[in-house]
C-alpha cells in the first residue's frame, strides 16, 4: 500500500497551494516543497510522524482538519498510528471557489459554532473542500439538511459526491428554496431573539416546526408573554399546529425533557466551557449525564464545583418550567424518610418548603453529591444500587403498595426524629405515603443484607478489629487485637471509634432506623427475629447507645431473656406458675413472645424442668454429658467448643455450680463424650458444635441427596464427600468445610446410604458394603484404557491429588507418572515378567553395587514388553513399582538385598550399606563406579545420560559429580580416578623440587606457558606425562589447580597456587591482576592482551572478543562503558 497524504483529485494545484500555506505552513513557519507532488496530489506522512513527536497539539489539530476537508492519510502495515478518511455515498461537499468571510459566515449561523475550535479556518479565505458530513462529529447536535438550507441560502455552491472509487465529484445540482423561513416571517426586531431561539433547536424553516419545539422556545425565561402571542399569531396563518395545547399543563413528560440537547440547557456565553466539556465527553442530551459522566466532566480544567453546582440548578430550573407542573406536588418527597436527606438538605440553598424536595431535584442533588465527596462506588455499594433505583423512580414516579398505616409512619417519625405530634402532623398523608413508598424503592432488601454489604466493604483488618469489638458478645482486648495486627493498644482503640461513628453515620444516612420502626410497627421486638446475632450486637453496641430511647422498643437477646427470666422465676417462687400452661398465660400478659423451645432453655437456666408428659414443672434433673455441655455453650452464646483441659475444668466446675454435680471425673471421660456422637460434629483444630438441623438450609441438603441418588443411578457405587460438596458449594455457608457438610449429610440421612468407617468420608450405595479409597481408585483405573489425569479423578470423584499420590505410594497396582495415574495388572506382571526381570537385576548388580532403572526400563522394552496388554506396563513408573513389589514379597526372590532410591537407582544393599541417597552424592558414586581406566569427558556424559541423568542437571553439575567421584584430568581429553595414578616417594619429590623450581617467589604458576621438557624425565605414574597430569600430581602434594569455568571461557589456561594462596580461583587470580594495570590503562582490549600474554586467558586476534565475560565483571565488581574502558564499582 502507497504511502501518502493525498488530496482529493477534483482540487487543482493552487487550491491545494492555497490549503498548504493556511493551514501548514502558516502555522509551522515553515515552507513545504510541493515540488515533490505526484500525480495523486500527496504528501510524504514523515511530516505528520515529526509532528506527533514535537508538536502533539498541532498534530491532533492537522488530524481534524483532515477530516473536515476529506483528505485522506495513508500508512503502510504497522508503519504509523493514522486512519483513512472513508468517503461514503452522498458526501456533500463545499465546492464554492470564490473568497467567503468565514468568520461572518460562522458568526450568522449558530449551527457552525464548533468552527470556532479551529482558528485557522477563520483565517481560510475560502471553504473550499470543506465536507459538510464530517461537521456532525464535532458537533452531534447538527442535522445534514440543516447545513444544505443554510449553505443554500448563503448561495455558497454545494455539491454531492456519488462514486465510491476515486476522489471525483458529481455535482447533484441546486436544492429547492421555496420553502418558507422563519426570518421572513418574522420581522428583524424579533429575528434577533425568536429566529435565534428556533435555531438553537435547529429549526429554520417554516415546516420543521413541531408542538414539542414550540413549547420548548415558549419556556424559554427569555420568550416573554408578548413574544409568545406573536409567534401563535403569525405561525397560526401559514402552519395547522393547535396552540391550544400549549397550556403549561401539557408540557413535558419526565422522558421528553431528558431527550433535550444540553446546549438548549446551557446556551449563555459562559456556558462554554461546560458545553465544550459535554461535547468532548459524547454528552449531547441531558439523559447522558450520569454520575460517571459527571465525575470525569469535573475534572476538566475550568469545571469545578462552582460549575458543577450550576450544572445542577441549571437542569432543576429547567425542569421546574418544562416538565407538566401539575404533577410536581405529588412527586415531591419528605426529606427525613430518605436515604442520604440530610446531606441532600444540606447542599440545597432555597427550598420552597421545609425538608420538601421534588423527586427530580432530589435525584440531581444526590447525583452532585456523590460527585462532590467524590465517593467510591466500589467501597460504597449502595450508593451504586440506590442511583439505579432512583433512576427508575424519577421515569415511574408512582407509589408502591403495601403502604403501611400514616399513624405508623408518623409514630416511627417522632421516635427516630424525637419531635412531637404536633410537628409532624404539618405534613399531608399523601406526602408521607408517597415518602415511604420511595424509601422502600430505593432500599427495598432488609437491613440484614445492607448490613452484609456495609461489612464487606472494610479492609480485613479494620473488619476483624471492628467484628471483635463491636460484633461479639465477649469483646477481644485492645491488646489481643494490637498483638494479632502488629499495632499498638491505642491505634486499636481510635480504629474502634473511627469505624463506629462511620458505621453510625451511614447507619443516620440510610434511615434503617426509620425503616426497622416501620417494618415492626413500631412495636416492642426481638432484634434476634430480625437480624443474626453478629448484628444484634452490632445495633446493641452503637445504635442503642446512640439512640437509648429504642432500648425499651428493639429488645436484645440478653434483655429478652433477662426480662423473661425475671418474670417467669417471680411467678414460680410466687407459687403463681406450675404447669405448663400457665407459663404461656404468663408471657402473653406481659406482651412476651416465647416458642417451647426458650421457654425450656428459661426453665433450665432456673434449674426446673418438664416432667415426662411436658405438663408440670419439676425441679432440674440429672442431665448426660453431651446436655450439660449444650447448655454450657447456650449459656455463653458459643458457636463451637474446643475439646482441651481448659474447657474441661471451666465446664466441670460450671456444672458443679449450676447442677450440683461435675460432667467427669477424668479429661479422657470427658473427651470421650465428642467422639462417635451423633448430637456433636466436628469443624477441624479441636472445636466442636452441636448438631440442630433447624441451623441449616434443608432444601439444600435435600438437593445433594438427589444429586447423589442421580449419580449412583448413572452406575457409579461410591462417592467422596468432596464431590458432592462441590456440587452445591455455592449454596453453602462459605466457612463450612466439605468435612462438616458430610457429618450434616450423614446425620440428616443416617439410613438413605453407607457411610465409610474411621477417617474416610465416603458414601456407598445402601445395602454395598464400604471399601478402601486405594480398591476404589483400581476398580476405576481398571475400566480405563489410557492415563488419567488427577485433576479429572478430583472433578468425577472429589478425591483429593495427595490422597491419589498416598494411596499409590502404599498400593503397587496404582501408578502416578507426573500429573497422571493409571492402574497395572501387577499379578500378571509377577507371572510373566518377574523371572527374567529378577534374574537380569541380580546378574548385573553381582557386577557393580548400583543400577540405573533407565538401564532395566530399556531392558524391559527390548525384551518383555511383549506382554504389555496383559501387564499393562508401559512406562518407567510402572516397572519401578514392579520392582517395588517384587521386593516386598516373601520369600524375597532378590540375591541380594535391595532398595530403590529416588525412583533413578536400584542398589545393592549389602554392598553398600551407608550409601548416601541425596542425588549430590549418588551420582557421583554411580559415575565412579563405571570408570575402570582412564576415560573422556563426553563417554563420561554419555554414561550419565543413559542412567537417566537429564543434560542440563549434567552441565549444571559435572564438575562437582567429577570432584566428588575423584576423577581428575590425565590430558587434554582424558580423566582417570586419582586412586590409578601411581604414586611414589621419588615421583612426589622430583615433582616437588620442579614446583619449586618454578615458583621461586610468585604467587601462582601458569602451566599454559611452560614447556613439556619440564616434566618429560620426571618418574613412572603410570599415566604419560602431560601438562595436565603434572598439574593433578601437584594438587596431590598440597597445590591448588584452577581452570576457567566454561560459561566463562572454553580454555586450556591452567594455573597452580601454594596450599596457602589468597587466591580461591582462577578468577580471583585474573581479577587481582586487572586491578594492578587499572592504574597504568583501562582499556578492555589491552588489557585482555595482557592476560593472554600471561597465558591467563587464550589469545584472540578479533578485538571484538577481547573481552571477559559479564559473569565476570559482576562476580568480581568491575564495569565497562560504552567506549571500552574497564573501571571498579563499589561493591
């Protein structure tokens, strides 16, 4: 594709001159070369990417321009971030070539105000070019034929592009003018106004008028009553628009109103910026301002809240005058029965009526203040649910059913707001009920879910500090808290207070304590019926303090029960109390109400019970261990117990006191009553809990019952618990673990099924008998001809990858190999396979003490795998266990006694006894063993590739398996173990006179540059002398040898130092060196010379390679710049 800026072909040169220079190079200062046009009329798009780079504003105003005057920008593939201009059917073009007072010409018509964005156009003495469809995008609020009628009436000529192929242009000739304008109807006194007003609507023709558009110019502040009449006077003679319903009853509904534009709203000169700023944002109708609009709009320079305050009123004062006025009254709200009034209130300069506001400008004033307080929706949940709700409300505003009886409302007003009757009976019934239908719009789940949402948008710890304080009945200490954070006591006690009043507020905010008022009537209550015990606390603790009046309505558990407790042991001392009968009478005269069930737990805590027909009441009577320690735990709002000492005494010395006898007179006695009890389960880490099925949601156990009757009716016998669990997680309390969910299931259907024995959670078909995982993971294995994943096994089954991984470990027909398990048919392999494979074992580890199992995996595959549809053994993993179980089997049929380390070796145990099983010293060993002469370094990797040995584990570490088999180099090439070389006194003390010799006072011996006559007389070692040979004989007498690691350099450079050097390495030896000429060159290539000169380093005649490596320089704190120079970093 031809690079390009091309003008469109209907344009002649100087047309294209006269464009360049206004627009181009007027602005750049600059002048551009047309010569280099061809003949498509284009320009080279460098001069765009060199603006993107220097001059980014310019360049996003070229890109528009572009588009307004369809020329087109074309990129190679991935050579540049610019579009094509798409000319389409029907683009209609100015094709006027004589000069135009732009600047007039905008000025006269509103409709081309965006143009004002572009000084340069004003500047153009022509519009030559200009495509008037592209207009439409700087300003969505323009309609095409609009542009041709003002085009037309100016006579600028206009034409219309019809061929998609090239740039030519097809003139579609003159538009007819004989419709009627508005201007000549009216006279140039009221044009200024009238026209101006209609063509903001843009409207200038007689027969684009519509009732709605008349209304909407007729509630113009600026169209007074006289201006009104003499549009209805003259537009009445040419046009058939009934006027009469024009009356302010009918005008806008709540949807028309949002379909305005926003520049009917906002149509003074210093609504600009605001304009500009909804224009850039996609905002073209008051219905696209949303809160998310508005909080990107505040940001813009010039739009603070100043202007986001305007923004409002604008829209609310509008809507006073446009929306149909006789509904305003019963869309108005009472302020304090809604969600977040009081800040609303508080941002509202002039209410027409105390706390009443309409439920429009109750929506705009919310939106505001969401955006001024700049509130996260992501940590303020409802305010994202209340602004959808309320969207709803402002387009149906009608009330709700259900509405509760105005007394309520007004009782439940003088108990929250603490006024009296008379205050509160200023306010219309109608204005109540409508108020209270809008709260229940607006926040219409209970308190309880609020409360769950509230909680969840806290941090972990400010949750956990809030929780213990505030939401249990036995607070932690600020201490507990501090140690369990990391903080101290008093940062713990000003965390408690900030979240309590921020809690307390948004509690005010929300009006649920209205809301709960209503929902009970107003009537004395259980907060328990209402609200979990966590929340119980949680109103307890911070509404009730702050609102202690509620204490006598909003009773907690503890007062309930105290006031309870009081009454019934009053009436029973009294003798007034008996039967059972009479306890019910009781409480209802008291205005009490009490299942059988508290009315029972309140007879308990008196130390009185029901005799056997649960008619009279007796005095307490012996109660079992299990009762006792219920009761202990109602008593102290426990949820779970912990089976230890502590809770042993403190329960046996409670039921002392309360019972007059100990639960046990032994901690095991007392630890027996949670095992193999069907009233307690147990919920991990030693706590316990009691079962009461009413705890639980049973419709959703009673699914898991269908779903696993449905899972044994596909054909499967036995299920894990997990997958079950899994199957209806989502219907579970989240902290409840797949362990407890089968001790309820058990428990709930004791009979429907057989349940697994000791620590297995299984469940088998009824009437099967239970079998172990590993025999249930065989019987599966067995129908499947291929490996099967684990994960696929924990998806089907629920069990668990360590407990595959377990069971295979202690079951040889099981075999895992990587994330896959499959079964062996481990009988038959001890039929067909075993004699051969024991008599090929036994023969070779008769020869050396260590085996690889890569070794007998190949045997197998050469010589038995003949019988692998039998055996089904076709892996190593599975040979391996094989061999695991034929040496477990009595008489054990192995010469020798064996052990398999690491899944890599079988060695014979009885040759090497304390053989070290790390990988770091079997190896090593493996590698001396095969050695029986001298042997190279590749025949030595080959070895330890075919025992299994993976390349990289072999790079990574042959020198230290080399070092610790003692294998050390006789030659170039060669390695032999340092036992074979023939030591002798004679050889030792030539060897070390020579060594002498040769230091003489240096600190290290580079072997590189000595010559082999040097070693060439000394005696017999068995091995021919070499550099290398001389320089292992040497470390045998005290020396160190060093070498260059190969990921350093791939060198013979060999260096010896005395057994008390300071040097550890050849490194140290050549970093110590570069330090000394650093201070007469740091040239890296010299002084890569130099070390080659030593025979440091070996020679290179490229000066490119004469350098060290990266490992080096880093290792040993050196650095090279960008010209080559070696320096030292601090290290």
């Amino acid at each position: 594709m031809e690079e390009g800026i091309f003008f469109p072909n209907f344009w002649s040169d100087d047309q294209v001159d006269n464009w360049i220079t206004t627009f181009i190079t007027n602005k750049m200062n600059t002048s551009i070369d047309l010569d280099n046009f061809d003949s498509d009329k284009a320009l080279s798009v460098d001069l765009l990417r060199k603006l993107y780079v220097k001059n980014r504003l310019f360049f996003n105003e070229i890109i528009q321009l572009f588009k307004l005057f369809g020329i087109k920008v074309q990129v190679n593939h991935g050579q540049g971030i610019f579009g094509v201009f798409k000319w389409q059917h029907d683009t209609i073009i100015v094709n006027d070539t004589r000069f135009v007072d732009v600047k007039d010409f905008i000025s006269r018509h509103p409709l081309l105000n965006s143009l004002n964005l572009f000084p340069s156009i004003l500047a153009y003495n022509s519009l030559f070019g200009l495509v008037l469809n592209q207009l439409i995008f700087v300003n969505p609020t323009i309609e095409i034929d609009n542009l041709v009628q003002l085009f037309n009436v100016d006579k600028i000529k206009i034409s219309t592009y019809s061929k998609l192929t090239n740039f030519e242009i097809q003139e579609s000739g003159e538009i007819n003018n004989s419709r009627l304008r508005l201007d000549q109807l009216f006279d140039k006194k009221q044009q200024s106004l009238i026209v101006n007003k209609f063509i903001q609507l843009g409207i200038e023709y007689v027969d684009e008028l519509t009732l709605s558009k008349i209304k909407r110019v007729f509630a113009d502040s600026e169209i007074e009553i006289k201006q009104q009449q003499e549009i209805e006077s003259k537009l009445t003679k040419v046009t058939e628009i009934d006027f009469k319903k024009l009356h302010p009853e009918n005008f806008l509904d709540v949807e028309d109103f949002e379909s305005m534009p926003v520049n009917f709203v906002f149509n003074k000169k210093t609504d600009n910026v605001i304009l500009r700023s909804f224009q850039a944002h996609g905002v073209t109708k008051i219905s696209q301002i949303t809160v998310e609009k508005l909080r990107v709009i505040c940001l813009t320079p010039g739009i603070g809240n100043k202007k986001l305050r305007k923004i409002i009123d604008n829209i609310k004062d509008i809507q006073q005058k446009y929306i149909k006025t006789k509904n305003l009254s019963s869309y108005s709200v009472f302020l304090p029965m809604i969600p977040l009034s009081a800040d609303v209130f508080d941002n509202v300069k002039h209410l027409k009526e105390p706390l009443i506001l309409s439920i429009f400008s109750y929506f705009w004033e919310i939106n505001y203040f969401i955006v001024i307080k700049q509130l996260n929706w992501g940590k303020n949940p409802l305010i994202k649910e209340l602004i959808q709700n309320l969207q709803s409300i402002v387009h149906v505003p009608q009330e709700t059913t259900n509405i509760p009886s105005v007394n309520i409302l007004r009782q439940a007003l003088i108990l929250d707001l603490n006024k009296d009757q008379q205050w509160v009976n200023q306010y219309s019934d109608k204005l109540l009920n409508y108020s209270w239908s809008i709260q229940q719009r607006l926040l219409p789940h209970s308190i309880e879910y609020y409360l769950n949402q509230y909680i969840q948008t806290m941090d972990e710890r400010a949750r956990d500090i809030f929780k213990n304080r505030k939401m249990i009945k036995e607070p932690l200490t600020l201490e507990a808290l501090g140690r369990r954070w990391g903080i101290t006591r008093e940062r713990v006690r000003q965390m408690e207070t900030k979240y309590s009043v921020k809690f307390y507020n948004w509690w005010k905010q929300q009006r649920f304590t209205l809301k709960l008022l209503v929902t009970t009537q107003c009537k004395q209550i259980k907060l328990k019926d209402y609200l979990n015990l966590e929340y119980e606390y949680l109103i307890e603790n911070i509404v009730l303090e702050n609102q202690p009046f509620l204490k006598n309505i909003w009773l907690t558990s503890d007062a309930y029960v105290k006031q309870a407790t009081e009454i019934l042991k009053s009436k029973i001392n009294d003798g007034k109390a008996h039967y059972w009968t009479e306890i019910d009478s009781i409480f209802h005269e008291y205005n009490l109400q009490l299942d059988s069930h508290e009315i029972e737990e309140l007879l308990t805590n008196l130390n009185y019970s029901l005799d056997e027909r649960r008619q009279r009441i007796i005095s307490k009577k012996h109660l079992n261990k299990s009762e006792i320690i219920r009761r202990y735990c109602q008593k102290n709002n426990f949820a779970k117990i912990k089976c230890d000492e502590r809770n042993y005494h403190r329960i046996n010395n409670w039921s002392q006191q309360e019972f007059g006898y100990q639960i046990s007179e032994t901690y095991k006695g007392f630890c027996g009553t949670f095992n193999n009890n069907l009233e307690i389960i147990t919920v991990g880490k030693g706590y316990y809990k009691f079962f009461n099925k009413n705890d639980y949601n049973l419709e959703v156990f009673e699914t898991a019952k269908e779903m696993l009757n449905k899972h044994f009716a596909d054909g499967y016998h036995y299920s894990r618990d997990l997958w079950l669990y899994n199957q209806i997680k989502d219907q579970l309390p989240k902290s409840m673990t797949n362990d407890e969910f089968y001790q309820i299931f058990q428990r709930l259907y004791p009979n429907d099924f057989v349940y697994s024995d000791g620590r297995n959670n299984d469940i088998f078909v009824n009437g099967s008998q239970p079998i172990k995982i590993s025999e249930q993971i065989v019987r599966y294995l067995k129908t499947q001809q291929l490996p099967i994943a684990i994960q696929d096994l924990n998806n089907e089954f629920g069990w668990q990858d360590y407990t595959i991984r377990q069971e295979a470990s202690n079951n040889s027909e099981i075999i895992v190999d990587g994330n896959k398990v499959f079964w062996i048919n481990i009988k038959a392999a001890e039929k067909v396979l075993a004699p051969k494979l024991i008599d090929f074992i036994n023969t070779n580890l008769n020869k050396r003490p260590i085996l690889s199992l890569e070794i007998v995996y190949d045997y197998y595959n050469n010589e038995l795998n003949d019988q692998i549809d039998t055996t089904h053994i076709y892996n190593k993993s599975a040979v391996t266990s094989l061999i695991r179980y034929l040496n477990n089997l009595k008489p054990n049929r192995f010469i020798n006694k064996i052990d398999i380390i690491n899944n890599t070796f079988i060695v014979n145990v009885d040759m090497l006894p304390d053989i070290k099983k790390q990988p770091g010293e079997i190896w090593p060993l493996y590698l001396s063993l095969q050695v029986s002469n001298k042997i190279t370094e590749d025949k030595l990797k080959q070895i330890a590739l075919t025992a299994g040995l993976s390349e990289s584990s072999w790079n990574q570490n042959y020198r230290s398996y080399m070092e610790k088999a003692d294998l050390v180099p006789v030659s170039v090439d060669y390695y032999a173990k340092r036992s074979d070389i023939k030591r002798s006194p004679e050889a030792d003390k030539a060897v070390a006179n020579t060594l002498n010799n040769l230091f003489g006072t240096k600190d290290f011996l580079v072997l590189t540059l000595l010559s082999e006559a040097i070693w060439m007389d000394l005696p017999d070692v068995g091995y021919r002398w070499t550099r290398e040979l001389f320089a292992t004989y040497a470390t045998l007498l005290g020396y160190h040898f060093y070498v260059w690691p190969k990921k350093m350099f791939r060198s013979n450079c060999y260096v010896l130092t005395r057994n008390n050097s300071k040097y550890q390495s050849m490194e140290d030896i050549v970093a110590h060196q570069i330090r000394i000429w650093l201070s007469d060159n740091s040239n890296q290539a010299q002084i890569y010379d130099q070390a080659a000169e030593m025979g440091l380093v070996p020679k290179r005649s490229d000066k490119i390679k004469k350098c060290f490596s990266k490992e080096f320089y880093q290792n040993n704190h050196f650095q090279v710049d960008e010209i080559g120079n070696i320096s030292e970093v601090d290290s």
